[in-house]
C-alpha cells in the first residue's frame, strides 16, 4: 500500500529515514520534492499571507501589468506611423538618445557613479555585448517595419521565446523536453503560414529581407535574454551601460546612414513616447512588479503583449487582418504559454511522491 505525500510541516516532530534513496517523514509529516528543495507548509504560509497583504496602486501587479502591457503593445504601431517621415536610424538615435539622458540623470541622482571603479574587464565586455544586442534587436525590427506590415513584422518579432529557448540550450546547458518541442513546432508552424500565406505550394514572401530582418530580430532578442540571466550586477547600473551602448551604436549609424534632424512635433512626441514607455518607465514598473508579484504570475500577463500589439496596429494604422494572419497569430502566440503549462504539469508531479509505507 502507498501513501501520498504532498507538502511538509517544520511544526512537526518526526524521525528521517533512507529509503531507496530518497528522505521522508513519518507520521504527520508530508514529504515533498521539488526542483531538488524542500518546499515546507510554513513557508507557503508566510509566503501567502504577505501576498494578501494590502497592496497600493503603485505596488499592485493588476494595476502595473497592464499599463506596461499598453506601452509595450504600442510599439510596433507608432514606430510604424513614425516611420512616414524618419528613417529607422533616425528614430534609434532619439529613442536611445532621450533613453540615455534620462537614465544618466537618474543614475546620478543615485549616486551610481562610484562604482565604475569596481567594474572588470569581464563587466565591460558583458555591457558591450548586452548593448550591441539591444542596438540589433531594435535595428532590425525598424528595418522590417519599413518593408513589411506590421502585424506580419510583430507576429514574427514574437518569435523571440522559441529562440530564447533554442539558445538556452547551449548557453545555460538547458535540455528539451516534449512541451518545449511543442512549443517550438507551434512558433515555427505559425511562422510558416505568415511567410507563405496559406499556400504551401507557392512561396511569396511579402518583402524577403524584411521577414528575415523580423526574424534576425527575434534571435537577437532571445539571445539578449539568455546573457541577461547571467547579470550579477544591480538592474539600474546594467541599464544604464546598455543604454548608452546602444545609443552609442546608433549615433554611428545615423552619421554613417541618415543624418541628424530635428523631427516634427508629433514624431518628437512619438520616440519620446518610445523611449518612456520601452526603456525608461517599463524597465521600472517591469522590476517593481516583479518585486510585488510572483515571476509566474508576472509571466502570465506578458502572454497578452501580442494581443494588444495587433490591437494597436487595428487601430492606428488600420490593417486588415485575413484568416490566415489570425491563424499564424495563433499559433505564434500559444507556444508561449504551452511552456508554462509544462511547466506547471512537471512541478506537480514533482511535488506529489509516492513512498511506501514504513
């Protein structure tokens, strides 16, 4: 006969034993494994009551989930509409450049200065890699958004969580499993169908090279986030240095490509609102929500970044979305969380063990 062990109490006394290798409690007590630690009914307890506590607005993860998801979807529509009289470089230059003039005064208001001196050679090179990153991610995103639509260029920029999990696998030696491979079969599925419209038969791309740009920008957004999880440094300092790379990279391409100009009003008032919305404001309501807020369920609001990416592009630039886009859409955007509910499948069985009876 077999008995369920779920969770365990610290609030118990009992004896430990070996048993086919594996520790367990007797009596009360209820054993639990997971991810290789012991989760204990006193911790989930504490851990539960400091999630009901009264959270204010400016803690709340309802209230900052939602405004970030509105300036996150809005990327792809307004750098559309400003790409009607700037060029890409041009809306790099002031998006990052009114990044970094924000996140220096910030940065000195903190007192952050003082600790460039502590930084290494091997920090140097991490910011320089993360910032080239960032650069290429954006540059090519713009470059797609100048040749193809946008709901084709985002759809496909969504593919950045397949290849953050393709990369995983030689950079932090994660391994695949079955909802993994699912997930990656569903983002490329939907791929397919963007690029081919439906006909399998006859391949027509809308513009070769922006597809391929859209594509080189999810590949280096996936790689970006995988060197992120190796940051050891404090969050406001990384973004800073990041940032001003960036910007750096793309003053050089404005002066090599384009020229500096002074932008209209309204597409002034657009890379500000880029710049605010994607690098200033949402870098910090991202990290204070996940201050407040467990990281999965933090995850689970992300999944609704793509939805309200295709609302924007329906309602400012007026694009038509056919059966197919909507298909591809689809399948793009349910291989994310076809991770995550592998993800909580596999934590469940780790957390129930069968043990036989003593």
């Amino acid at each position: 006969m077999k008995r369920k062990y779920s969770s365990c109490s610290n609030n118990l006394k009992a004896s430990r034993n070996v048993l086919r290798g594996l520790d367990y409690f007797q009596d009360k007590d209820i054993y639990c494994k997971l991810n290789s630690k012991f989760i204990c009914e006193g911790d989930e307890t504490i851990a539960m009551n400091k999630h009901r506590e009264k959270l204010t607005a400016s803690q709340n993860p309802y209230v900052l989930m939602p405004v970030l998801l509105l300036m996150w979807g809005s990327l792809a529509a307004v750098s559309k509409l400003l790409l009607k009289n700037l060029d890409s470089y041009q809306v790099m230059f002031y998006m990052y450049g009114i990044g970094a003039i924000a996140f220096f005064i910030i940065f000195v208001c903190k007192r952050q200065l003082r600790s460039i001196r502590s930084f290494k050679l091997s920090d140097m090179i991490w910011f320089l890699l993360c910032g080239t990153l960032t650069f290429l991610y954006d540059f090519f995103y713009l470059n797609a958004l100048e040749r193809v639509p946008a709901v084709e260029a985002s759809m496909l920029n969504y593919l950045f969580p397949i290849f953050i999990v393709l990369l995983a696998i030689p950079i932090h030696k994660e391994k695949l499993n079955v909802y993994k491979l699912i997930s990656i079969a569903m983002g490329f599925m939907g791929t397919l169908l963007l690029l081919t419209k439906g006909d399998f038969t006859h391949i027509s791309f809308t513009n070769f090279k922006g597809d391929v740009f859209a594509i080189c920008a999810a590949i280096s957004w996936g790689l970006f986030t995988n060197l992120i999880k190796k940051n050891q440094m404090d969050q406001l300092t990384s973004t800073f240095f990041i940032t001003m790379i960036a910007f750096v990279f793309a003053l050089g391409a404005n002066l090599v490509k384009s020229q500096v100009i002074i932008p209209q009003a309204t597409d002034f008032y657009g890379v500000f609102w880029l710049s605010v919305s994607n690098i200033v404001i949402g870098f910090f309501l991202y990290f204070r929500a996940l201050k407040y807020a467990p990281a999965s369920l933090i995850a689970s609001f992300t999944f609704f970044t793509p939805f309200v990416t295709l609302v924007f592009i329906v309602v400012l630039l007026g694009e038509k979305l056919t059966l197919t886009d909507c298909f591809a859409a689809i399948l793009i955007i349910c291989s994310v969380p076809i991770q995550k509910v592998g993800h909580f499948i596999r934590n469940k069985e780790a957390s129930v063990i069968e043990i036989p009876k003593v």
